[in-house]
C-alpha cells in the first residue's frame, strides 16, 4: 500500500523495507527536476529529518522522511537522468528505500 | 521617501521575528522590509536560513535587501571547480560562497543588490516578484528598457542580463533571491567566473553564461541607494505596509538566536566544497624541466570535496616509484585543495634523502598538481 505525507511525500512498504518517492502533485509543482541530492546508504533518518534535495526549474526543494529507518538504496538512475523524477514518479523515479523502524508510524 | 529606521528599532524586531506562540499578536501586519548593515556573504545568507526556519510568514511577507563585499555564489548543487576561478578568488580575496537555493553562478560586490522576498509556500510567485522589481526601476526612470524573461531573469535592451534569479522551498516557507547589478566591478565578474580547470566531468547544475551589464552604465545618475529605496517603495506600495526599512545586524543572537551557527556553518570548507556532487578530472599538463618537455596525466574521481581515486602518468623512473605511490596513497580520501595536497607532499618529501635534483622535481610536479584544484 502507498502511503502519502502531507508534503507529498509517499511510502510503499514491502516486507520491511520503504520505497520513498514524491507524487504527482509535488512533480507538477516542481517542474522538470534537473538534480537529485540523495543521501548516503547507512544514514538513520528520523521522521520529518531533511535526507536529500530535488532542484527544479522552479526551485530547490528539500526533501522530507516520512518515516524513522535506515537508508538501505538510493536510485543511482537518478543522477543521469534526474527527469524520472517527473516522468515515473511512482515507479522508476523511486527516491531512496529504507528499513522501518517503527511500523506504526 | 523611504524613511530608514535607526538600530533602536531592532528590539522591536525582536519581538516581530520570532514565531508567534498562542497569543501574541504582531504589531506589523502584511509586511515587513528589512535591510542587513552587514557586508559579509555568509552573514546576510544565514538570515535567509533563520528568516526561512523560525519565521512564520502565514500573516506577513518579508523583503531583505543585502549587499556583500566581493564574493562568488554559487547554487547549492554547483561544482565551484567548473564554475569560477578559484585560483584568482584566493589571490584576490574574493570569497567563496554556497548558498542553499538551486540556480547559478553569480559575483557580488558592493555594486550589487540582492533581494530575497519571503512568503509561504503556497505565496511563492517569482515572475510577480520580477515584475514587481521592473515596475519600481521604470517608475525611478521612465526611459529604462527593462523586462522578465522567462527564465526570470531580468534584461537591460533585450539583450543585457542584469538581474538572476534563484529560489528555495521549503516545509512551510519559501523564498526567492535575485541580484541586481547597479554598478559592480564587470572586468573583476568576468575573470572570476571563468574556470581555468580543464578535464572536469559532473552532473553538477550547470551556469549558463549571459552577457551583463550594469545599470548604472546606461544612467550613471543611478546608485544602489536609489535603488534599493525604489524597490522597497513599491513593495510597501503594493503589500500596503509601512514605508520604513528596518536595519538588521546578522551578528545579533538576541534578535536572531542561533545565527552565529548557520554563520559558521555556511563557512565550513564541509559545505562550500564538500557539498559537490561527485565529479571526475581527467586531464593532461607539460612539465618543462630543463632541456625536456614531460607529458604528466592525472585522472581523479572527487567525491564530496575528498579524492576517492587517483591515477597519476608519469614519464618512467622520473621520480622514484616507490614516491610516487606514496603521494598517490596520501592523495586517496584528502581533500581536492590545494593547502592539503601541498602540505602532504612537503611532508612526504621530509622522508626523503636530501638530493636537490628529487627536490626540484618533485616540487615541480607538486606545484603542478596544485594548479589542478
């Protein structure tokens, strides 16, 4: 099931581990994503922690955790081709994946 | 006429600033302009940074006017190695900024104005900012060809760019920044802004490059003074606030707690270097050492300001190998500066016999080796 964060932020969690991405809404308000800043596998995160940026035509815009976990991938096609962000955002322009810490969260 | 406000007024700030808790009620609705009495870059951008984390801007809108004293700024996913000439900056003292909006490259001196309008997220508006800018410029003089482009830069003539924009958006709040450039130093601009670094390749947010020119080069009665009270003026105009400027001091932890922190955060070398986005440098340079030209390749990956790989093509037993590898390992995981590299390669160089023609040319490739960062 995907979850969604006030901020537009969603979470699919699937045995453990948390797929983050923005959705749709973030994607059209942003406009065309020309970077991703992700963070480094192994960083803790706690719920609401800044863990990366997307600069945009528009803007850069921090990005927010959703949950309290531990990095465990980062979407390395994003550095080539941070448009995924736009063009799949819930699918290939998947943002990080992280372990859950507390589920009821 | 914009009436400034004296320092005294900075108590009553105090109380504006902060974020309201239950109860209290602002004394200034709508609007708020305020201008920094300082001249360094990383104080006037770390009150972005607490305008933009403690304010709240439901009721209010504000708008900073700053000026810094020479220095670089670039956006914060740039490369500075791609996008200025460090080298010069570090002769001429011109310092080197990363703030945190997205965007480009720029060079402020005191001939520059920036100006940062702070709203809400879902306030956040550029082109009416831009507009905004332009409609205070044409109402100073008429006669200026002044328009917004779409990429929300402005230009002087159809051609001259004379303002850039950048912006950040944040959990609640939102701001947008621009230069203007009144009268700032264009040959001092050019030189800077212009890497000499060779062999780079990176997905670091690239500048694209305009042609500037300063406004007071089209009106010389035109001064940042006139210019800064034209768009403040219009700003109280069209937010229907008090005319006034509030002076703010960036050093001033008890109208702003907690700045002294993001001051020196902003100055760490772990923010203005090491927040660029892996890059690699693949190049070639000649050594001239007495009668023979040596070729000298280098390849580096750099990540996070520290270089993680290093490859260094020398021409065989020109050095002794067991050196070289040496200064390969030392290299591995410092920073891509060149006090550091410097300074591993004198010490390096201690464990060494002393044998003027190792000395020499070992300098010569260390010196070499500097030239790249």
């Amino acid at each position: 099931a995907r979850k969604f964060t006030d901020k537009h932020e969603w979470i699919s969690v699937e045995n453990g581990i948390g797929t983050v991405g923005i959705s749709n809404f973030a994607q059209e308000a942003l406009g065309d994503v020309v970077y991703c800043s992700l963070p480094e596998i192994g960083t803790k995160l706690s719920k609401h922690d800044e863990f990366g940026a997307l600069e945009s035509v528009k803007a850069a815009s921090e990005l927010y955790s959703p949950l309290s976990g531990e990095v465990t991938e980062i979407n390395a096609a994003l550095a080539d081709n941070p448009g995924l962000v736009n063009k799949s955002c819930y699918q290939d322009g998947w943002l990080i994946k992280m372990t859950v810490e507390n589920p009821a969260e | 006429m914009v009436l400034q406000s004296s320092l005294k007024n900075c108590l009553h700030l105090s109380c504006i600033l902060r974020t309201p808790k239950a109860g209290f009620r602002s004394t200034t609705s709508g609007g708020l302009i305020i201008q920094s009495v300082s001249n360094d870059v990383y104080q006037n951008l770390a009150v972005e940074d607490w305008i933009h984390d403690h304010m709240n801007l439901e009721n209010r809108q504000v708008l900073f006017l700053w000026r810094n004293s020479p220095a670089v700024v670039i956006g914060r996913h740039q490369n500075p190695w791609q996008e200025c000439n460090l080298r010069l900056m570090r002769q001429k003292n011109i310092k080197l900024a990363r703030r945190r909006s997205g965007g480009g490259t720029v060079y402020h001196d005191l001939g520059n104005i920036n100006l940062t309008f702070f709203t809400t997220r879902k306030k956040y508006e550029r082109m009416e900012n831009l507009k905004l800018i332009v409609k205070a410029l044409k109402a100073l003089r008429p006669q200026l060809d002044v328009h917004v482009t779409d990429r929300y830069d402005i230009l002087l003539d159809r051609q001259y760019k004379i303002s850039g924009t950048a912006a950040k958006l944040g959990r609640a709040t939102a701001y947008h920044h621009c230069t203007l450039l009144c009268n700032a130093d264009k040959f001092v601009l050019s030189s800077v802004l212009k890497s000499p670094y060779k062999g780079l390749k990176s997905n670091a947010t690239p500048s694209v490059p305009a042609s500037v020119r300063n406004l007071f080069e089209e009106d010389p009665s035109l001064t940042c003074e006139m210019l800064l009270d034209a768009i403040a003026e219009e700003y109280a105009t069209q937010h229907q606030i008090d005319h006034r400027i509030t002076l703010i001091n960036p050093a001033d932890e008890t109208v702003f707690p907690g700045i002294s922190k993001k001051t020196k955060e902003l100055q760490t070398w772990e923010w203005v270097y090491g927040k660029t986005p892996k890059f690699s440098v693949s190049t070639c340079f000649n050594m001239v050492y007495k009668d023979s030209v040596l070729d000298v390749k280098v390849d580096m990956d750099v990540k996070h300001g520290r270089i993680e790989d290093c490859n260094i093509d020398l021409p065989e037993q020109w050095l002794p190998p067991a050196l070289c590898s040496e200064l390969v390992k030392s290299l591995t995981g410092s920073r891509f500066s060149p006090d550091e590299t410097s300074t591993l390669a004198a010490t390096l160089l201690r464990v060494c016999p002393h044998d003027d023609e190792l000395h020499s040319r070992w300098n010569l490739l260390c010196e070499n080796m500097v030239t790249l960062m």
